[in-house]
C-alpha cells in the first residue's frame, strides 16, 4: 500500500499529465490570432504569371508578391512587383526608405542584383538578352547577361542597343562592341579630351588592335599623353609622377637641351594615334603617339628674341599584358631640338664716297 507521501507525489504527477494534455490538445486545435495573420500573409489570393516548369507569381491579400512552386511557397510576398526573367532569375522591386526601388532575386528570395536601381529593362542584342540597370542615385547603367552577370565590368553614363550592337560612353569616350553568340567583340573606341586647353579625338577602328586593348586600357593611355604633354611643357614633375612610378628619367621634357629656348607653348594637337610596337621582353608594348602644334619662343645666334611655330611628334610608351599591370614606361618628343630657320646672311655695307 502506498504512504501519504507517495500518494501526494503520484496525485501531483496526474495533474502536471492532464495540464500538459490540455496544452498539447489547445495548440493543434485552436489557431492562435498571429497564426491565423501569418496565413492571411501567405495566402494566395490570385496568380500572376506562370514560367513553362508551373512556378507561379502569385499575389497576396495585402496586395504583394510572391514565388511559389505546385506544392509550396518557394519566395514569401514581400515584393511590390514581380516578373519572370532568364535562367531562374526574377526581376522585383520593393520600397525601400520611401522608394520603390528594383532589383534581381532568385525563386527562393535570395537577392542576386542588389535594390539600388531606378528600372531593369530587358532588351535583345541579336540572339542574346542583356538587362539594362539603371542606378537611382546617379543614373548610371550597368549592362547584364541572361545570368545577371556583368556584361561590360563598369557603370556606364548613357548606352544604347540596335541590332547586334551595343554603344556604351563614359566621361572619357564613347565604345561601340557587337554581340555574337554571346560574344562580346570590340568593334570601335572614340576618346576625346582636352590637353592644356587644346582638343582632341582618339578613334580606334583596327579590329586587331581592339582585340588586344580594353576601354580601360585606351583611356589609360590618353590619359598618360594628357600627363605627359603637360610635364613635356611645364616641366611639372608631379605630372609625370601621376603616370609613372620610380625612376622618372625616361620622361624627357620637350626640348631639354635646347638653353637658347625661352618658352614652349602647345598651341594644338593635329593628329593623335595608337599603333601596337614590337618588345624585347614578350610584354605587349605600345604608343600612344602625338602631333603637336608648337610656338617656341628662343634667342637666336645674335640673341635677338624670335618665335617659330612648327609640328613636333611625341610618343608614350605604355606596357602590360592586362589592365592590371598596364603602365606608362616612356615619353619624349622625335626631334632633340626644334628646326630653327637658317641664319639670315649678314648683308655686305659699301662705303661710297
């Protein structure tokens, strides 16, 4: 027989059973009102679109958007707007700080484009889809593959699509690349700038230079004449040092050994080129190469104050087998020396009585 005590321990295990039954029984029977809302939340009220595998874009009673497959909810409506685009990929847009901003999401919800742009527009290139994104803050685009990937690996100032061509431009120039089989060929590059207040226009056409040159590269390298013209008339050693790490003795001023020169002035460029040149080290080399419109002012051989205005052609050197290691490596003008004008002969004086 069972003692006091041992009858007050089982009455009080018998009552902790029934209390835990009755909390099991009022889980699974009654919902509680945050469930019945987590419902209302994921709750498809209509269907929006379907893909060819049955997967759904569905729309809530709140009015927002989500993915769902035959069996499950795969992405939860939380998106002000959704639409199919390639390989499993969805474009969507949400509010975000007040603003209905877009992006690329998976079927699960995983964010594959960051929220940062204004509008993702599909266009055909040819056979291919690109996407083009454009930034809310700056308005730049930023150009995508059928897999969200980067087409070219830069925001653009303004781009456009015919055919199978795709015209991009920046602040430095304008790039204009076809798109075959998902093949992006650099078909033509357009720079322009300015140096000391002087014009000019860089048009790269050579298919064959094109092919071993990137749009970083060229701009790289009118950058460096820029920098190099400037040092070549000034003299200015941090120019130079913009350009050019190390030892800056292969940048030679303009001129350098002419002590007769009072001033050098670049009046404009008539002509400026880049040809690809040979290598003693198998590191692709080239020039960058510049006719410049020149005044020089300078004591003659009688130490009389003239000025000339002639044509003299420089070159840049630049090296690199990528845009990693592309660098300039030399500068300096053709000629030594300016081709001052002959002598006047010394007239002969006659006395005559």
């Amino acid at each position: 027989m069972m003692n006091k005590r041992t009858k007050l321990i089982v009455s009080l295990l018998f009552v902790i059973i029934i209390i835990l039954a009755a909390a099991i029984t009022r889980f699974y029977v009654i919902t509680p009102e945050d469930v019945q809302i987590e419902n209302n939340q994921t709750e498809i009220v209509s269907t929006v679109d379907t893909d060819s595998k049955g997967n759904i874009i569905f729309k809530n009673g709140k009015g927002v958007f989500g993915i769902a497959d035959s069996g499950r909810i795969m992405a939860v409506p939380e998106w002000n707007d959704i639409s199919f685009a390639s390989n499993g990929f969805c474009i969507a847009s949400k509010k975000i700080g007040g603003i209905l901003l877009h992006g690329c999401i998976d079927y699960e919800g995983n964010i594959v484009l960051p929220f940062i742009y204004s509008n993702i527009s599909k266009s055909t290139v040819g056979k291919s889809v690109i996407y083009c994104a454009e930034n809310n803050f700056d308005h730049s685009y930023v150009l995508y593959n059928e897999n969200f990937v980067p087409v070219l690996r830069q925001s653009w100032k303004d781009y456009s699509i015919q055919d199978n061509e795709i015209t991009v431009s920046d602040e430095k120039g304008v790039y204009i690349f076809s798109l075959n089989s998902d093949e992006l060929i650099f078909k033509n590059a357009n720079v322009s700038g300015e140096i000391m207040d002087c014009p000019y226009n860089l048009n790269i056409y050579s298919r064959v230079l094109l092919s071993k040159l990137s749009y970083s590269m060229i701009e790289k390298m009118a950058s460096g004449a820029e920098k190099y013209l400037g040092y070549a008339y000034t003299e200015n050693d941090e120019l130079i040092s913009e350009i050019a790490s190390g030892n800056h003795s292969s940048f030679i001023p303009a001129f350098k050994n002419s002590k007769e020169i009072i001033s050098k002035n670049l009046l404009g460029i008539s002509e400026i080129h880049v040809y690809s040149v040979s290598s003693d080290n198998g590191i692709p080399q080239y020039d960058i190469s510049v006719n410049a419109d020149t005044e020089i002012v300078y004591y003659d051989e009688n130490e009389t104050k003239k000025s000339l205005t002639d044509n003299y052609r420089l070159a840049v050197r630049f090296s690199g087998n990528s845009e990693s290691d592309f660098h300039a490596i030399s500068g300096k003008f053709e000629l030594d020396s300016p081709v001052y004008p002959e002598p006047e002969p010394d007239e002969d004086i006659t006395e005559t009585e």
